[in-house]
C-alpha cells in the first residue's frame, strides 16, 4: 500500500484574498505603508472586485506619497462598491491634494450626501471651497454646520484656516482655541495657530503652538510639516541656530514640497570639500535661487583653487550666474515630475563634471550662516556693463530721475498666496508723485493694470516692451543696476534687483522670515521692509510709502 503525500492547503481565491487582506488592514494600522500597499496589491490580485482591497491599497499609497496612482485605487474602488461612504471621503481627500479641486468638490458633495450626519465630509468640503477661492462660500458652508454641529472641533479649526485667507487672523486664532478646547489632541488646529501667529506675532507663542501640534502628530508626514513651519518661524526671531536644522526639513521625502535632486552623488553634511567637486543646485523658486547664489562666493572659498563649484540653475540665470562667479562652472538644469513631486536633474553632471557632493542651494546656510551678523550684506550679481550703459542712456532718455522700477505681484498668485500681494491700484498716492520716472518691473502679463493705470489715474508708468522681463534675466538685472530705487513685492524682481546691489524696499503684508527678525533683508547689500500696521493693510501703507519716496527724491 502507498502512502498518500503530504500536501499543503491551498486557499480559494475568496481565501486568499482575505488572509492577504487582514495583513494588510494590520500593518496598516502600524503604520507600515509599504507592507500595507504590499498585501493589499495581493488581496486585490486574489479577488479583483474586493473593493475594501483597492480602497486599502490606496489609502497605503497616499500615506506612501504616490499619490496619483492611489487616486487610481480609489476610482477602481468606487467602480466596484459605489455606495461606499468612504472611499468618495478618501477620493476626494487625494483628488484635493493633486489640486483637482472640481473632482474634489463632488466627492465631498457626495459623501455629504451618504453621511450627513458626519462633519468630515462639509469640513473637507469647505477646505476645498477655500482653496478654490470661494471663500464666502465656503465660510457660509463652515457656519451653517456649526450651527447644527457646534462640537465639531475640525470645523472650528477650518474656519479658522478660513479667516486666515482673509487676513483676519484675530478670529482665525479665537476659532483655533475652540477648536483645541473641543479636541485638546487635535494637533492641526495647534498647528494653524502657529500658522497663523507667525503671520502677526509674537512669534515666541506661534512656537510654543509648533511645538504643541509636534508633541501630539503621528504622523511622519505631519511632522515634516510642522517641524519645517516651526524653522522658519525661527529664522523669522533671528534665531538661526534653530531655524537653518529645522529648514533642511524641506528635503524630507514626506514633506508636501520636497524636491527630488535626480544627482549621482552624496548630498553635501559639512564635510571637508578643499580640493572636490561641489554641485549647487537650485531650489525653490526663482527668487529662492538668487537670494540663494550669495552663499556661492563662500563655496568657492570653500573648495579653494584645486576645487570647483559647479552651479545648476534655472536656465535664464546661467549668463548672469557665469559673469557673476567665473571660478565655478554654470550650466541648466531640467524639471520633470515623479509621483506628483518636483525632479530637479543635470544631465550634465557626469564624466569630468561627476560631482562629489551635491547641496540643494539652502543647505549651506547652517555652515555659511549661523547668525544674523555673519551675512557679508553685498551685491554678489554682476550685470553686463555694456548693458547697464545701455538703459542707462535709456532711462536718461526719459527725462530727469530718480528713476523707480516697481513691481506689485508675484506670477503664482494662488488663493493662499494673494493676501501677500497688493493690487496696482493702490499705488495711487505713491505714483502720483510726478518728481519720480517710475519703470515697469512686473514681469508676465500686466498690460491691463498699466493701462488701467494711465488711463484711469492718468499716470504713466514707463515699460521697455523690447525687453523680456520674466525670459531675458541678464538684461533685466543691467536695468535694475541702472535704476536709482526698486519699490517691489517680495518677488523673484526684488531678489534681482537687490542682489545687483540697487537699493530696494521690499513691500510685505507683514514680517517675513527672510526679514531674519531685522528691518531689512541681510541677504542683499541695500534693502529695507515696509509693511503696514495691520497684515494686509495696503490701503495704510501706500500712503506712508508716498512720504518715504518724497524723502527718497529730496535725498537724491
């Protein structure tokens, strides 16, 4: 008689499936992303209609930061179980982060619709509204279900983000104490307190908050966040000892705005460079990259004569950076996007070129700056003289000066970012001043505002249309340099003209971090800050800036 083999159990696939999934559903509550999206990619392999699955897997993928294909999961999961709550909660959470707001707003509609009796879905709704800019809807929608939901600590906390995007930061702060009072462990509503304190101050207590909202987050992606806020609120004390470690936060692959740096080499940590290769690579915006290149000069020193600096930047700088520093090597570098985040690749970084190390340009602050008083103050971008004769002669064509370039907004005018930002037309009592030649600086299209401005207010604002403000940097910075004055927002035309050396006044909403906690920007040689008494009180400004160009021209 032959004895029967021993075989091992086999799962149907309903099984499998299962088994696959209660893994899942576990290290997902350990926080293990990767393992969770791991098992629940084999749940729904095992049963491709288990909708719980695919919503699992994309809930992993979020935390995971691929956030385009878990947007994916989400739809295969609503396709399969459409009157799942949750999953339009989920979706439109994920749709909201890749700013499709339009898919977003629907998805929280309706989940509404399936749970209205649940304050998560008119929260996210009105979060959304807000970010879409419509803010007295979405405070309309905040209102109205605190009024039949008065405990719903998120919504409290959302309305106060509301509030904030109004620049009426004393109600924003009263509705995060709420918030905090109704969910003493909600650390989002510490958080936005010390958003919103560091906007207005005292910046000691906005710390206190940032340190709070740490203490109570679990999340790694969280905390990202609130460490990298709480180290710009540092550098907005002066205090740079803390604030330039808890800057290179932005570098966490869990931060929102991490950037990858596609780079084959180790990234720079404070050792020896004498004698090696240092790639800088901008970051940021344009304005961060030239307020940035003055740490350039140290790096050269840095690496001394045996050495080279190697400067990747935006492709519009690489003339004025080259002319500007001649030791290092400048060359363009490229963008592309990885799962929703910013690539930053220099192809030419190889063979003879191969760096090595590399440091994103803000890194060698914490070794270039440790304090307020260690910023050298000079001009470090160095114009065509050829050129800055040339607009000279320009300017002079225009009549007596002093001449003022002047610039009112940035091009990326998001709802969050507008309130930092003043509109044209209330520069009437400062460009009725008819002693000044005032210049066009704002780059993009502003035709409208500079008619607006001539025909309405019977001003005139003198704009060189042959010249490419946004595309033709290298001349640009030779006009700046031939300016007498700058008056700007904190744009990347500010940092342009005050790295020229040109004395500049940068116009704030209110105390920024780059301030470093002074009067003026240390970075540049020749700057100054006005910013109104209230955040955001243009209308109180302009007409103290008008006084402050009156001494301007009775100086010059």
């Amino acid at each position: 008689m032959t004895a029967k083999r021993a075989t091992a159990p086999r799962h149907t696939p309903v099984r499998a499936s299962l088994l696959a999934m209660q893994t899942a559903v576990d290290a997902y509550q350990r926080g293990e992303w990767a393992n969770a999206a791991i098992a629940a990619a084999e749940a729904a392999d095992a049963d491709a209609k288990y909708a719980s699955a695919f919503h699992l897997l994309a809930l992993a993928l979020d935390n995971l930061g691929q956030r385009h294909k878990a947007f994916e999961m989400y739809e295969r999961a609503i396709a399969l179980d459409p009157h799942d709550p949750d999953v339009y909660l989920n979706v439109g959470t994920a749709a909201w982060g890749l700013g499709m707001y339009e898919g977003a707003e629907n998805a929280f509609r309706a989940y509404i619709q399936m749970r209205p009796d649940c304050s998560k879905g008119y929260n996210n709704l009105a979060g959304c509204l807000r970010d879409m800019g419509k803010i007295e809807e979405a405070i309309d929608l905040a209102r109205t279900t605190l009024f039949h939901m008065p405990e719903a600590a998120d919504l409290w906390n959302t309305l106060g983000t509301i509030m904030g995007e109004t620049c009426d930061f004393e109600n924003a702060v009263t509705f995060y104490k709420e918030a905090q009072r109704l969910d003493p462990k909600m650390f989002r509503a510490f958080h936005n307190m010390g958003h919103a304190l560091n906007h207005v101050g005292p910046f000691d207590l906005a710390v206190e908050s940032y340190t709070r909202a740490l203490g109570l987050c679990t999340s790694e992606t969280d905390r990202a966040e609130i460490v990298h806020a709480r180290g710009l609120c540092y550098a907005s004390m002066g205090q740079l000892d803390k604030a330039w470690p808890e800057y290179e936060e932005r570098h966490n692959p869990r931060f929102s705005q991490s950037v990858y740096f596609a780079v084959d080499a180790p990234r720079w940590d404070g050792e020896d460079l004498r004698g090696r290769k240092l790639l800088v690579v901008g970051e940021q915006g344009l304005g961060d990259e030239i307020m940035l290149a003055g740490l350039i000069p140290d790096l050269i020193e840095r690496v001394g004569s045996q050495g080279k600096v190697m400067i990747a930047c935006d492709h519009r700088l690489v003339p004025l950076f080259q002319r500007s520093f001649p030791q290092a090597l400048v060359g363009l570098q490229t963008h592309t996007k990885h799962n929703a985040k910013p690539v930053r690749m220099v192809q030419w970084a190889t063979g003879e070129f191969k760096p090595d190390f590399y440091a994103p340009m803000g890194t060698p602050l914490k070794e270039f700056r440790p304090t307020v008083e260690s910023f050298p103050a000079r001009a470090f971008l160095k114009p065509d003289p050829a050129r800055v004769r040339h607009w000279t002669d320009r300017l002079a064509a225009l009549g007596p000066g002093p001449y003022v370039g002047i610039c009112w907004k940035s091009m990326l005018l998001t709802t969050q970012r507008k309130k930092f930002f003043s509109a044209l037309e209330l520069w009437a009592p400062v460009l009725e001043n008819t002693a000044v030649k005032f210049v066009n600086l704002q780059y993009g299209d502003c035709k409208a505002e500079l008619d607006y401005v001539r025909e309405k207010l019977g001003i005139a604002i003198h704009n060189f249309e042959d010249l490419d403000l946004k595309m033709n940097l290298d001349d640009n910075a030779a006009l700046c340099a031939a300016l007498d004055l700058v008056v700007t927002a904190p744009t990347a035309a500010a940092a342009l003209a005050a790295a020229t050396g040109t004395e500049t006044w940068f116009l704030t909403a209110g105390r920024v971090w780059p301030q470093l906690g002074t009067d003026h920007y240390p970075w540049y040689a020749n700057t100054r800050v006005l910013t109104p008494h209230k955040f955001g009180d243009w209308s109180e400004l302009m007409p103290r800036l008008a006084i402050e160009l009156d001494q301007f021209v009775a100086r010059a």
